[in-house]
C-alpha cells in the first residue's frame, strides 16, 4: 500500500468520521475505508448501532398538548416575577 492509495493514518480517518458521517459523504467511496479493513469493521460495527439505536428509540413528535404544558408551566414558574418588572 501506498502512501497515495490511503492518505490518511487509521487515528485521522476516526478523528474526521463525524464530520465525515454528519456531511452525508459517502463513505464506501472514501480512500482510506477502501484501502482499510480495520476502519472498514468500524464503520460497518457504527451503523449496525446506529440502525440499532434507531429500532429502540422511534423518533416520534410529542403531542401538541405536552408542549402547551410546558409553556403554561413556564408562564407559572415566570409570571410574577416578569410581571413586577414591566409596569404597563
């Protein structure tokens, strides 16, 4: 293997993964995943968790209700101390 065919050690492809995932890039096309099995095995080990992860905790939206509650329990917490400070 040559210094062209995989630019970057193992430590500074693991160090530059999360950008490399959050930009959507494709990470089978990138030099070092090719040229490197044991990076390879890690990305492969990280979307199995990730698909993993996703099964156990859906994404789901809360009820309009939960966040009327909160708003309401904010107002509460916040009323009259706001209220004494703006003299209308």
């Amino acid at each position: 293997m040559t210094q062209e065919e995989n630019p970057l050690t193992c430590e500074e492809f693991q160090a530059q993964l999360p950008e490399l995932i959050g930009s959507g890039e494709k990470l089978a096309m990138n030099p070092h995943i090719q040229h490197c099995p044991r990076c390879r095995s890690l990305l492969c080990d990280l979307k199995t968790i990730a698909e993993a992860a996703r099964e156990l905790l859906p994404i789901v939206d809360p009820p309009d209700e939960v966040w009327k509650h909160i708003e309401s329990a904010i107002r509460n917490e916040q009323g009259p101390r706001e209220s004494e400070g703006r003299r209308e």
